[in-house]
C-alpha cells in the first residue's frame, strides 16, 4: 500500500483571479479589448471577470492559458 503524501502550501498573500488577470494585462501592456479580441469574448465579460463579477469557466481558463502562457 503506497502512503499518499500531501504538501501543504500556504502563501503569505493570496490575491483575486481578476486581481492577477489586471497584473497580467499591465505586465504585457494590453488592454481589456484586446485580451477580449484575442480570447473571442466581448469586452464587458473580460471587465466583469477582473472586477470578480463573473466566473472564471474551465473553458474561460484554457483561453486564459492559450493568451497568457502556463
């Protein structure tokens, strides 16, 4: 019987997925119309993901992937 070992992580600050997405688009200097253009979205969807209005889907997550890197 193998022993299941578990790593605990525990980060000194944890931050919004919308908080990182709006780092992301400074970092890389692109707008929200962009991001929106490059992952087929309208723009008030990007805008309500980064002010955490809207959900984060798998599907919205992969797009995320593809545009900004692992």
């Amino acid at each position: 019987m193998t022993e299941q070992v578990l790593n605990q992580y525990f980060p000194e600050v944890v931050s919004c997925p919308g908080e990182s997405i709006a780092d992301l688009l400074e970092e890389r200097e692109m707008t929200q119309k962009r991001l929106a253009f490059l992952m087929n979205r309208p723009v008030k969807t990007i805008n309500e993901i980064i002010k955490g209005k809207a959900a984060i889907t798998p599907e919205t997550a992969i797009q995320l992937e593809r545009v900004f890197g692992a």
